[in-house]
C-alpha cells in the first residue's frame, strides 16, 4: 500500500445488502460505481456508515476489495478499521492492505474508553504495523472521546498520522487543526451539516454519510469553495443541500422513535432509484409516514423525483 493522501468529496460509503442480510456483492460494487460517476474523490468502506461494526472481519474484507476492485485506481479507497483491541485492529489494517486498500481509517478504540495515551498508542501500532501513516477517525460520538488538535499534531510530527476524519461537528475543529498543523495534516469534516463552514475554515475534503445520497451536490460545493473560491456560488450550491441537512438535524428527530440514520439513507437511495437493501438489524424498517417526509425533503433537493413511492 502506498501512501496516499485524502482529499475532496470521500463518501463514508454505505454496503449492500440482500434480503436475508447476507452481503450483496455485486449491489455493493454497483453503488461504488454509481458513486465513483457523480465525481467523488474517493471511496470509504465498511466505516460507521458501511455498518463495519456489522460485519466479520472477513466480510470487511470482502466488501473491500470488491470496493477497490470497482474502483480500478480511479479513486482512492479508504478502509474502516473498527475495533478496540489493537491486535485485531491490526489484523484487519493488514486484511485490508491485502485487498488493495490506499488507505485506512482508523476509529479511536471504542466502548471501554481507554486513556488518551493508550489510545494513542494504538494508532502509532497500527501506523506501525502497515509502515505508514494513517487517517485517525476522531469521532467522539461513537469512540466516547476524541484527541485534541495538539495531540493529532504531535501524531502528525511523530509520521504516524497524515490525515483526520473530524466528526465532531463543529468546523472549529477543522479551524484549529489547519491553523496547527498547515499542509502537513489532510483534514476532512466528518460531519453532516455544516460542510460549506467548514470547507471555509480550510477543510481539505468531506467525509461523512450525506454524500452517498447527493454526491454531485457535495462535489459542486467543493470545487465552489475549494477550487474556485466562489463564496456566492458554494451559497448557492448549499442552498440546493440545506434541507436535507436540515432534515437531518432537525425534522428526523420529530417522532420518537426518530427512524435511524442509516435506515434514512438507504431509504434515500430507493427513492433516488438506486436500491442497495436495508442496514442489518436491529435497525427497524420507516413508517409510511416517516417515507412521506423524507420524499417530501428529497423533493426539495430533486424536484424531478417521483413523488409516489417507487
């Protein structure tokens, strides 16, 4: 695996799966290949978004390679290494350079919330073992806690990080690591509302679930504020995107149960006629109710859209 630096629109790319909850393969590849012709630049499986918390080991590594293999170089491919023992998250780095992988995703070990330096010892491990740097997923939602900007650059001196996934949610994240650490550190938002601040603040690239469902969007907001520098035009774009963000935020949370977010993107790419199956239980199936409101914002986005459920 040769070193390969993160940027631009990096959809946390969702997996397919069959009726029976048995991995779909050729939808999986599909939905990459969809991705990869609305000009995404690059590719993140079997993250927290690819439900790699609900998968084997080696069904990570299927999806994988099949995700690299449709990616055929035109992309770079970024895999999700999801585990809080550093021996298996090291087995599954190497599972997933063996596959063909560009790079890893690490996320901080989860569930027992080790102290901050173990933590990072477990990422220079890992960093170790593959002989390279690697993407820190800092992600206090699903890890518990995150490093802080002075810690992520001391990882960045030490060459054992070249990139973070910032999936706080607040661009100043993203403000305080370039104002650290420049160039030196590839920094990517990992949230999904506030992409355009951040991109603003310097982000080099969006990695988050949104983009799976309006890539070409999430791309054109890029280029808007990252290539051209075009304030007026990324308003414009985002715009367009605000009320699925919204959406998201806000009108979801509405009901109690709320309907999961992964069950809300999957939905999503049905209506927008590109069917990958339903997240692995326990997640529940959406209530018409809950599909009405959700075709009401897409709407929003695409007005050409049918409005009957397809």
């Amino acid at each position: 695996m040769s070193e390969c630096i993160p940027r631009g629109v990096i959809p946390a790319m969702l997996t397919a799966f069959n009726s029976d909850e048995s991995l779909d393969i050729g939808g999986t590849k599909a939905f990459a290949e969809w991705l990869i012709e609305r000009g995404v630049h690059g590719l993140a499986p079997c993250g927290s978004t690819g439900e790699g918390a609900a998968m084997t080991d080696a069904e990570r590594a299927l999806v994988i390679k099949a995700v690299v293999e449709q990616a055929a170089r035109r992309v770079p491919v970024f895999a999700g290494i999801i585990h809080y023992a550093t021996r298996q998250a090291i087995d599954l780095s190497q599972a997933a350079i063996d596959a063909g992988a560009d790079g890893l995703m690490v996320l901080l070990p989860f569930y027992y919330q080790p102290t901050i330096n173990d933590a990072i010892d477990y990422l220079r491990d890992i960093s170790a073992a593959v002989g390279q740097p690697i993407m820190v997923y800092n992600n206090p939602w699903f890890a518990g806690y995150e490093l802080s900007p002075a810690q992520i650059k001391s990882l960045v001196e030490e060459g054992v990080v070249h990139s973070v996934k910032s999936a706080h949610g607040d661009p100043m994240r993203v403000n305080y690591l370039k104002y650290l650490c420049g160039d030196s550190l590839s920094t990517l938002y990992g949230h999904d509302y506030a992409p355009l601040e951040a991109f603003v603040a310097g982000a080099d690239g969006w990695l988050s679930g949104i983009p799976n469902i309006i890539p070409e969007l999430s791309v054109a907001l890029f280029d808007a504020v990252s290539e051209a520098k075009d304030l007026r035009r990324a308003q414009d774009v985002w715009s367009r995107m605000a009320p699925l963000a919204y959406y998201f935020m806000y009108e979801r949370q509405g009901e109690n149960p709320a309907p999961h977010w992964l069950q809300v993107f999957k939905e999503a790419l049905r209506m927008l006629g590109m069917d990958i199956g339903l997240p692995r239980r326990p997640t529940y199936s959406m209530s018409m109710r809950e599909r009405d409101l959700l075709r009401s914002t897409l709407m929003q986005v695409y007005p050409d859209i049918s409005a009957e459920p397809m």
